[in-house]
C-alpha cells in the first residue's frame, strides 16, 4: 500500500467518529422522521419541528445529503428523505438499536480503550457508571446500559437463536446442560423447539440467577423439566449431562478461559456426550467480514477487557485440543444476512471422544 | 440509492467509532512502535512490551492486518509493518496527533452530540470537566483539552498561517485589526511576514488575553509597532484601522452571529478599508470533501454547539451582504493537501463598498 493510500486510509478512521455521531443524532433530532411524514421541508420547517437552529439542520444534513441517505433540492431550498426512504421499518429499527448501543456502551468507554486492554477489564465502567466488572453484570443494575444493549440484542437472538436448534441435535429424552444460561431462556427454547419425551434440560449459572430462571421456568409450565445449578464455569461444570449448549459465551474470553471452559466440559461429561457452541466467528480470510471492525473494540475497550471471537477453524482445532471430535461446524452465510451484519454466528458441535 | 446500499453504508458509520479506538488503540500501545524498531514480531513478543495480553494483541491487530497497515505471516505467526512502513514521520506525527484530538474532544462528548445541539453549546464540556462554555475556553484551563488541542492545530497553522499571508494584502504602513487575534501570534505573523515601514498591527481580544499578548509582543521585539484592544466583538469592533484579519474564526459561529462580525467590522472602517478572511470552506458540491463528515459534529458536538463552515460561495454571499466587495477568494487545493485532510481553507479578500 502506498503512503498516499495509507494516509487516506486514515483519514476514513478519523471521521468515524463524527460521521457516527452526525447520522444518529439526525435522527435523535427527529429529523428523519419529520421528513418521513412530510413533503419537502426547509431547514427552518425542520429546525422548528426539532427544536433547534435552522444552521444546525444545515449542518447536520450536509452528511445525509452526501451520503444519499437525504436529498437536497438546490433551487427549493429543502430536503426530502433519498435512501432512507426505501428502508423497510424493521431493518432500520435494527440499525437504530444497534447504533444506540454503540453510542451508548461504546462512544465514552472508547476514550479508556488502551487502559481497558492493559487492565484486562473496561476501565470506562468504572468511570461512568462506578462499575467494577464487565458490561454484562454491569447492565443487570444500570437501566441504561440493559435497554440499549438488551433492545440490540433482542433484533439479533430473535432469529440467532431458532436457527441454533434447527442446526443442533437434541436426542429424545437427553439430559441437557445450558452452560452460562443466565434466567433459562435457552432450556425454554430447548424445550419448546427440540421437545422430546424425557427431555430434562438444567441452566447452570452464577447463583443470583436462580429465582428469576425459576420463575421462567413456571410461567412457561416446563418446571418439572427443568433444572437450576448455581455455580461458576471456572470452578467446576456440573457432571450428569449427555448434552452440553454453550451459547454467546465462548466470545467473552480469552484462549486460556475458552480451554478452562472446554476441558471443564470434558471432564464433567461421558465419552459420546455432546457439546453445541453458539458464537460469532471471524471468516478464515479476515478481510472478508467486518467483525474485526467491531468486536476488538467491543469486547476489549467496552464489554470485558478481553475477549473476541476466533475464526471456525480456531474453534474446531481448541475443541479437538480439549478431547472433542467436531460433527458438523457451520457458519452464517452472509449472503442471508442483513447488509449492515459485521457478524456471522457460528455452531459447532462435537462429541466427547477422549 | 437501493435499500440495500443504504444498509451497507449505514455499516460503515457503525463500525466508525470502533474502528478508530482500535487503530489509535494499536499506537497507544506501543505495538507499532515495537513492530518498527524490530524484525517480525510474534503476538506474544508484542504482548510482552506492550504489557497485555498475546490475545488482545491478536484481536486488535486483526483490523491493522484487514487494511493492510500491518502484514501478518500465517506461517510464521509474525506481525511486520505493512502500510505503516512507508509513512513519514511527520505525516504520521500529524495523523497521530489529529486522532488524539479526536479521542479527547470529541469520542466522549459524542454522547452528547443531539443534546448539544438543543442547548446549543457543548454539553459534554459540562459533563466531563464542568465547564460551561465552548471547547477554546475550556482549554485555557483544562491541560488535557489544552494539549491535545494545541498539539492538532499546529500542525495546520504552521502552514497555513504563511499561505493566508502569502496571499493577502497588507499595503505599506497599514494600520492593521486582528479580529479575535489571541495572544498575538497573527500580529507577530504580520510583522514578519508582511512587514513594512510604518506597519501597525492590533490585536483586539479579550480583555483577559491582554498580558500575553503583550509579553509576546515584547519577546519578538515588536512591542512598539503592536498594541492591544480588550473587548468582545459582539459588543463592538475598535475604528481607525485600514486592513482587519479574521482568521481561524468565522466557522465558530451561527449565520447570524457572522453577519454581526460582518456588520460590525463595516461599521468600524472606512469605505476602501480591507478585510481578510482565513476559514476552512466545504467544497460547492458536498459531495466532493470529507469536510461535512468532520466538521458538523466537531462544532455542533464538541466545540462550541453552533457553528461550521460554510460553502465559498456562501461566504462571498454574506460579505456583499454586509457591503463588501470581495476582491479575492481562493480555497486551498486538494491536490496540494496530505491525503488525510479533510478541510480546505479559503482566504477571501473583501474591500468596504458601502
């Protein structure tokens, strides 16, 4: 690469930031959705309806009008909404949600990215909301934190998670561990769409999920087929299963943990036993996808201060090293996937054979 | 534009910010200063001067790998300088110091960006250092903003400052008004660069600016051809001068706010008086420059929560408005700039009409 493409290289990463900033808060301004359910406006007309100064809409709409998202009538003198107008409400309820997560779990905790990594947890936790731990345990009492990443993550485990129990198998009748299964939602789906007679399926998590799993567990009726272990994966994984799920877990950790977590596995199941792990992966060829665009800096600077996903080959070759023989590894095609996706999910499944 | 692209593009703002915290992330870090000054480099290698881990290291260099800063051998399992290699010292000073400009003004007060715009100044400034005002002030008493700030901006003053005076008139012996002249560096310019028998030059400010400014002046030896006017050009623009500068200023401000400097500075001057103008422009058709990509959110977001540049023709528009004739308008060429600028300059010379 030249030096003169480098720098021009770098000159896309400096506006980042502010090209990010620009766009979201046209539609935190309610501008977008006044030139949906208008005609044709002026700055002034959508400086009223938001509140602000006709020199601020100018501004901030230079970047629409760029970029094609909104056009700009010259002689008029007003905008209309150019390729935003042709987005379905669906696709962008879900750029939307994940851009106010990126905003919100992202933006500030960004500025402590290099002290994050050398901590080996989010120092901006800890600066904006007096958090000491990961993002995960922080939005269970930060309201901010859990709608802005809940609403992102309820676009995506909405069709993640029923194509994970398409892609897996379930025997009749297995006793299935969901590893780090947090309130029970996955042995709810375990059930409701891989049911079987004598299928018995326990969430293994940290003990302070306990009532709130019961209580799913009842309200679903699936009480008498399920099962709460209180625990930590890294202490020791329960032993009595014939199925273990590791679901958007793996990604949290670095390759030392994934091992411990593995090899936890391993020891507490049969030869035979079966182990399916959801978790988002980077292509083989990584300039293919723009997962490394984004996780690095999520999971590093903002969720844990460690972590991100692996290539499938690097899953299957950790598996084979902690004594499983991988059956079946599919990934996302991303030819299905909506285009704004960085990520494409990955199942693996394997079977305990040392 | 199809649905389709507008998704994709709407990708690319998203991974804007994580994008930019791993790059300035990888040289905060030392990793590529530790892939210069030695052969290929293993993660663990960089991992151990970099004090982190060998997995964060892999994770944030999967980006530089992607577009092509840095090369990494499969075989091997070593990192060397891939783009990176062949930037000079002084681009990548530069590069560098923009980007912790970038981190420090504008990643956390980005948050804040839709509510700055209402409150029409920097809410962010309140937040993180509980100041109120816009970002110029804020740096006189907050070291962090200070440096950062300073750091950028010289890099672009050194030499921008000699092409405005390579290309205005200053007619021997004027009697010349740096409008918001600082601390006198403009007046020091002038002297130096435009000196002639008989030159004056004020420089009107704050009163506050006053001491400064005239231990400068006193430093280079010019204290008997310089003075200092206190006073807020809002309330009032000193008379008796020949030729007034405007430099680094106008794009600070709201349309209004303009055309009261504008009119301001007529009022003071005699038909025939000069006005010199040094602002950076947006390119006439906005799709051709990186400007509105940057500047909406630095100005709306972070500095001062109104302002931006306008088009060339747009400041042409407002100097006859405010009854000046302008004489000479050149922006900057991009051909001339570094591959990462994003702003052009102009300088427009006006002469009082009316």
């Amino acid at each position: 690469m030249t030096a003169e493409a480098t720098l021009t290289r770098f000159r896309e990463y400096m506006v980042g930031p502010s090209r990010f900033i620009t766009l979201l808060s046209c539609f935190e301004l309610g501008l977008v959705d006044a030139l949906r359910d208008s005609g044709p406006q002026t700055a002034q007309q959508l400086a009223d309806v938001a509140g602000v100064t006709p020199d601020a809409v100018q501004q901030l709409l230079h970047l629409m009008v760029k970029d094609d998202f909104v056009t700009y009538d010259e002689a008029a003198e007003t905008y209309t909404l150019g390729g935003l107008a042709d987005i379905a409400g669906a696709d962008l309820n879900r750029v939307l949600s994940i851009s106010t997560m990126i905003k919100v779990l992202m933006l500030r905790q960004g500025y402590y990215m290099t002290e994050s990594v050398r901590a080996g947890k989010p120092v901006g936790l800890k600066e904006f909301y007096g958090f000491d731990g990961n993002v995960y345990d922080a939005a269970t009492v930060h309201a901010e934190l859990r709608e802005s990443w809940g609403k992102a993550m309820d676009t995506y485990t909405a069709h993640i998670d029923p194509w994970f129990f398409e892609n897996v198998e379930i025997p009749e009748g297995a006793r299935v561990l969901d590893l780090a299964g947090n309130t029970g939602l996955g042995a709810i789906l375990t059930h409701k769409l891989k049911g079987s007679p004598g299928l018995h399926v326990t969430t293994f998590d940290l003990p302070k999920k306990e009532q709130d799993a019961l209580r799913n567990f009842r309200e679903h009726g699936i009480e008498d087929r399920c099962g709460f272990i209180g625990g930590d994966v890294f202490q020791g994984v329960p032993s009595g299963f014939t199925v273990v799920m590791i679901k958007h877990f793996l990604d949290m950790f670095d390759k030392n943990e994934v091992f411990a977590i593995l090899k936890g596995v391993n020891s507490a199941v049969e030869i035979g036993s079966l182990v399916h792990i959801l978790v988002p992966v980077y292509p083989e060829n990584v300039k293919d996808s723009y997962g490394v665009d984004f996780f690095p800096a999520f999971f590093l600077g903002c969720a844990m201060g460690k972590g991100g996903p692996q290539k499938l080959s690097t899953y299957r070759t950790w598996l084979a090293d902690c004594g499983f023989e991988v059956t079946n590894a599919i990934a996302q095609n991303p030819a299905d996937m909506p285009p704004d996706s960085w990520a494409a999910q990955a199942i693996l499944s394997a079977r305990k054979v040392r």
